[in-house]
C-alpha cells in the first residue's frame, strides 16, 4: 500500500507545473489578445528541431550533432548525446527527431543526419533508446541508410502517424530529376513500419515511397482532423505548403508552387498533381510547420504556425473548417532574425527556435536560442467545483481496460490521454467528433496511479485513475 505522503504526492501532480516567465522581448497583437515573446534558453548552435516530450520537457536537436531536454519551467539543458558521424557542412547535419507514440514503454527516439561514407556525404534515419534513469540515449539502430546527399536539399522532418508508421521527408539533394523518379529516395515523403520496414499498403508495393515530386520539404504536422500538412522549400518563386495524400505527385522539378504556367498546367494534368494552399512569393525558406488550435491564443485557432528563415518571421495560416483550404498570411514575430524550429505545448505556448549561428546571418550574444510566446493573461478553466466527476472511469480501479466517459460528446477531434506519476504520457487516445465514451487498453502499463485527462473547449477535465 502506497504511503499517505506519496498519496499527497501524486495528488499535487494533477495541476501542471507553471513556467518560469522571463523578460518580455517583445510583443504582438493576434486578434485581440497580446502575446509576449521571451527567451526560454539562450547560447544554443542551430537547434534545427523542437517536440513537446510526454516527460513534458521540450526535446531538441542541434545540427552539429547535440540531442537534449529542455525543463520549459527553467531553461535548464540536460544534454542526452552527441552524435559523433553527424557531419555538419553547408546545410547538413542533425536534423528531425520524434518520439515513439507509446514512449512510457517503448521509448524510442528517431533522428535523421548527414554522415560522411568513403568521403561521401549521405544521410540516415536511426533510432535510440532512452534511459530516463541515466538521462542518455543508446543502442543506436540504423533503419535507413545510404541515401544520396550533398551540402543542401537534404529535408528532414519525421512524422509518427497513428497507425505506427513513420513519413520522413527527403530533399532532391541537387539531382533534380530524381524528385519524379520512383526508384530514387530523394524528393520524396517516405512511408514505413517503426522498424524501417515497408508497410504492405504504401502505394508502390515494396517501396518506401508515399509521395514525391518535392524539392526539399522541411515541415511536417498532423492535424486533428487526420490532414498531414507538409512546408516546402520553393527554388526562386514561391515556397509551398501542402496537404500530402498518398501516391500524389507534387511537381518538381517541373512545377514550382501552383500549376499556374502553361508548362506547368499541362505536367500537373498529366501527373495527378496536388496543388499547395497556401504559397510565399518571392520564397522565405519555409522551414517548419505545426498546427495550433488552443483557447490561450483564440486568433490561432485552426492555423498552421510556420517559421522562415530568409523572411524571419512567423507566418500564422487560417484553415477553413475542413481543413483544406488557406487564408492570408499574418506574420509575426519579426525581430529575432532566422527561424526554423517551433511546437506547441499542452498550455497553449509556442515554443520557436532561432537559426542564426547557421552561417547565414549575423547572429547576436545570445543566439541561438528558444523563444516562447504566450498570452500570459490566459488562465485556463481548471477543473473545479466538481467537474473532474464529470469525466467518469468504469472500472476504478482497473486492470486490463477502462471506458472513459466525456462528460458530452466531442465537438470536434480531440485526445484524451494517460500520464503517469511523472508527467509522462502512458496512452494517447483519439475521439472523434460526436464520440463520448471511449475504451482504452491498459495492457502494459505498470500497476499504479495514473491521470486520465482531456480538454472540451477551454475546459480540462482531469481524473485519477488507479491501474491494477
């Protein structure tokens, strides 16, 4: 039986910690709510990608090689690894990074570089493991190797979709017409198993290729409603955002943003060519994407956040309610220079990586670093006065399954998800739209108390649950 102390323990850890909010840098207006941008972390060498971890610490990569947590309540670094084969030469290096989705039992990390092969630079998608006791990372596995690169165009974003199998996005590495090639890696969004395997359904069979035809894709998100959205890196005339479909060819060589040039017209016609929503011309060297739909900043609801490298800014794009469609760009964030990593956390901050110790900027005393921007005159419903009962757990305790009742039936797609005493996510569960009662497999998780959380609207409701 676990002691009164650890019971208080455990209690206090349903109210999530509160971040340490730094100096106000700047500010801007979205809608009609101020957002603060501050420095989270300062003195980094290009951090080229950020994700909110289920231990809820920001992860990042630095391209020279370095893989770290980040504790967003203090800035506080803790270095994982160095990754000694990464060769960081024009733009290459270490660049995506994701979690397995069942990271409390299975807590793999996925990362993609460029390493140097009998003088030859190439690239490769490895996973480690992670020891959360030791705070490092070990037993590298090469998934996927050899594949062509050179100094610039080599992408690469990773993406864990909920059926298991991971999209790595390529860039065409300068052999521009091996983005039309189906035999060629290059220019293209790859599709496979967690074991690197090819999954029986991609379009081509035996083949990791899911799309091609792209220059040099560097952004990759999934929104709630299932869309992928994926930014790209345009030549001279226009950067691309697109809703990436399996099989669908996105132009390059050929085509350059929209199939709007008679050449042009007659390829996309041709070639089953899905055109982008939404376009930068002249090009800003989009470099990352992510979806944003949190009541902490109301005018970002239902928008992809993108960042850019060569325009400096933030570039907030309106969806419609199917997701399908773009509105204008508004942009932001303009006084920081180069960025190129972002994500959001479950509080509703957006976390933004600067890029200007890259060799392409002049960069200040502090760069690199991690800039948070938040409505700090948010403050969310909590759950009080009773409403965590409203959130029912059949049985309570339980061992193998538990149904989990929302109070009302979802209004749109959301998560409901299992933390452990940790703050560590155990279970992520979808619901979709009209949905109220859902059932979650406990297999696998150590017997203990867990949180069973969800958030409707601006509320969250959050409810103990003892696992057997």
């Amino acid at each position: 039986m676990k002691s009164f102390a650890t019971l208080l323990l455990l209690g206090a850890l349903a109210v999530p910690a509160v971040a340490q909010q730094g100096p106000v840098l700047a500010t801007y207006t979205v809608g009609s709510t101020t957002v603060s941008a501050s420095a989270l972390t300062s003195n980094l060498d290009t951090p080229w990608e950020l994700l909110w971890g289920p231990d809820n610490f920001l992860w990042m990569t630095e391209r020279a090689g370095r893989i770290s947590r980040i504790d967003p309540n203090t800035g506080q670094l803790f270095p994982l690894l160095t990754v000694t084969d990464v060769t960081e030469t024009g733009e290459s290096g270490l660049l995506g990074m994701v979690l397995h989705p069942d990271f409390a039992t299975t807590p793999y990390v996925y990362i993609v570089y460029n390493y140097t092969d009998a003088g030859t630079l190439k690239e490769k998608l490895v996973r480690y493991t992670y020891s959360a006791t030791a705070n490092t990372l070990s037993s590298p596995l090469i998934l996927l190797g050899n594949i062509t690169a050179v100094t610039t165009h080599s992408g690469s974003r990773l993406l864990i979709l909920p059926d298991r199998t991971l999209l790595m996005t390529t860039g065409d590495a300068q052999q521009r017409p091996d983005a039309q090639t189906p035999s060629s890696l290059n220019g293209k969004i790859l599709r496979m198993n967690l074991d690197g395997t090819v999954p029986a359904d991609n379009p081509i069979a035996g083949s990791l290729v899911y799309t091609l035809g792209h220059r040099n894709p560097q952004g990759l998100v999934r929104a709630p409603s299932g869309r992928i959205y994926s930014s790209e890196h345009g030549e001279n005339a226009e950067d691309e955002v697109n809703i990436i479909e399996p099989n669908r060819n996105y132009g390059w060589p050929t085509v350059e943003g929209l199939c709007n040039l008679p050449a042009e017209q007659s390829f996309c016609t041709a070639n089953n060519v899905q055109q982008p929503i939404f376009t930068w011309a002249p090009t800003v060297g989009a470099a990352s994407i992510t979806y944003y739909d949190h009541p902490a900043i109301p005018g970002w609801r239902n928008s992809l956040l993108a960042t850019t490298l060569r325009g400096s800014k933030l570039t907030q794009i309106p969806l419609d309610a199917t997701g399908t469609t773009a509105g204008a760009g508004v942009f932001t964030l303009t006084s920081f220079g180069r960025l190129r990593s972002i994500c959001v956390s479950p509080q509703g901050r957006v976390y933004v990586g600067t890029s200007n110790q890259d060799g392409r900027a002049t960069p200040a005393a502090t760069d690199d670093r991690i800039l948070v921007l938040e409505n700090r005159a948010f403050v969310p419903n909590a759950v009080k006065n009773g409403a965590s009962s409203l959130l029912e757990l059949s049985p309570n305790p339980a061992a193998q399954t538990v149904a989990v009742k929302l109070p009302a039936a979802a209004p749109t797609r959301t998560t409901i998800q299992l933390r452990d005493v940790l703050g560590r996510t155990a279970r992520t569960i979808q619901v979709t739209t009209g949905q109220q009662e859902v059932s979650v497999n406990l297999n696998g998780l150590p017997s203990g108390l867990y949180l069973v959380q969800t958030q409707l609207g601006d509320t969250q409701y959050t409810r103990r649950l003892m696992v057997e």
